[in-house]
C-alpha cells in the first residue's frame, strides 16, 4: 500500500455528481492512523450546457491531481436510479472524472454506495447524516472547526477516501472486511 520511501499515503476520494461533485483527501500513516488534509465540491451551474459542466469537472479533477498528487485514487460507482436522466447525467459526470484520472496517469478504485457506507459507518444503508458523523469520528473533527465538510458531497468524498484506506487495512492485517464500528 505505501510507497517504499514515505511512511503516509494520500487519497482522494470523489463522489461523482453533475451538479456538485465532492472531493475529499485524506492522509493514512503505516498505522493506519487517518488525517483530513481538505475537501470540497465542484460546483455546476445547471443553466450552462451540458459539454462545459463535464469540460470543468474533467479539468477541476485533473488541477486537484495535479494538486494534491495523490497515491491512491477512489470513486463511487454508479448506482441506477429511478429517473433514467438522472443516471445517465451521474454516468456522464463520473466518466469526465474517470477521464482525468486516467489522463493523469492513476488508476482508481471503485466501491458502491452500500460497501462505502457499511466500511466508514458499519451500516450497509446508513443515511447521509451517520455518513458525516462516522467521518467527523474516524477523522477527529470538531463541529466547531470550519474545515468541516459543509456539505454532504464532500463529506461523502471523504468517506469514499476512507472506505479505500480501512479496506486495505484490513486486507493488510487480513481482517475480514465488515465495518468499522461506530456508534
């Protein structure tokens, strides 16, 4: 998991959306000990056309890369939604952001909304509020501090971040992966 000279990786985590795409990076140590570098969200107009929404998501992705460099990239993968155009704008949305990874030269890891939520919260079905609560626990943030995820965007980013960090954890130490406890 770690590169051969440093003792941290970095991870970037993205939640995909055409009209607000979170990001979050996290920093893990050799003990697995987790450290919120920053977060946010790329923000989308919907009155611009369709080419320049995904046009600025591709490049935010690709500057934040550049940026941050992480080590490890993750992202949500798509989940089908009721409303066709809805799906198909997420898909859209999270292609421009799988282009600049790739672009960039990363790979990236893919989890679904269910093993994101049952890793960071120990709950396959928690709700966004116990997202943003296992990741204000995990990653030791005071309600007060303004780096606070103000949004549930990035705090869902960061959760995608750390979802890849406390697999390979437990792939590491050969635990099952199940839950981190929280709660």
């Amino acid at each position: 998991m770690f590169p051969s000279i440093s003792n941290k990786i970095t991870i970037l985590g993205i939640d995909p959306g055409l009209g607000n795409t979170g990001w979050g990076i996290i920093e893990c140590s050799r003990s697995f000990k987790y450290k919120f570098i920053e977060c946010g969200i790329l923000k989308t107009e919907t009155n611009d056309p369709l080419g320049s929404r995904l046009i600025f998501i591709y490049n935010s992705i690709f500057s934040l890369i550049k940026m941050f460099r992480p080590d490890k990239i993750s992202i949500e993968k798509v989940f089908v939604n009721i409303n066709p155009a809805t799906s198909e704008k997420l898909i859209m949305a999270r292609t421009a952001a799988f282009l600049a990874i790739a672009q960039s030269g990363h790979m990236c890891v893919e989890f679904t909304p269910n093993e994101i939520k049952k890793t960071v919260t120990g709950k396959g079905h928690g709700n966004k509020i116990l997202v943003k609560e296992a990741v204000q626990s995990i990653l030791k943030f005071s309600t007060s501090e303004n780096h606070f995820p103000k949004t549930a965007d990035a705090s869902d980013a960061l959760a995608i971040a750390l979802c890849l960090a406390i697999q390979e954890e437990k792939e590491k130490n050969k635990l099952p992966i199940v839950e981190c406890k929280y709660g």
